[in-house]
C-alpha cells in the first residue's frame, strides 16, 4: 500500500519532520541545527523521533541506523529516510 509519503521528495521528508518537532518542541528548526546539542531534544524524545521516522515514512529504523548522528538534524533524518526507502543519500 503506497500513500503520498512514500513519494516525497527530500524537500516533503524535511517539512513533515520539521512539522513534527515545531509541533513538540514550540520551535522552528533550520535543518541544519543540531537538536540534541541546543538542549531541545532529549535522548527519551530521540526515541519518540525514531517512532515517528518509522510511522511516517515506512521505514524501519534498526541496528547501526538507531545511531543518535542520524537524527541530530532534520537534514540527517531525512538523508536516513531516503537511504532507508532505496533512494541512495538524498545528495
């Protein structure tokens, strides 16, 4: 079953991640900004991040991927959903 998030290009990925951490955290995010070192994120929110990149995206977020470098930005996040979907880096 496709649904339109299974097509968004990275552009999409950023705006739906940054949607959901404004929604959360009451801030707007350049996705370039380190999360956990602005002290808005935690390490338990990092695993409310992770539910949501697998929820959202169907992608399924294991092993070495779970590394916390991998959503340090919601640049990072969205190069590891498109990695995870097939799409190469999202370079």
């Amino acid at each position: 079953m496709t649904d339109a998030t299974t097509e968004l290009p990275v552009a999409g990925i950023e705006q739906r991640l940054g949607e959901f951490l404004e929604a959360k955290t009451k801030t707007t995010w350049d996705p370039e900004v380190d999360l956990f070192a602005s002290g808005a994120v935690s390490s338990l929110f990092a695993m409310e991040l992770v539910v949501f990149v697998e929820s959202t995206f169907d992608v399924a977020v294991e092993g070495p991927d779970l590394a916390m470098d991998n959503f340090r930005t919601v640049r990072r996040m969205s190069s590891l959903v498109t990695r995870l979907r097939g799409g190469g880096d999202g370079a």
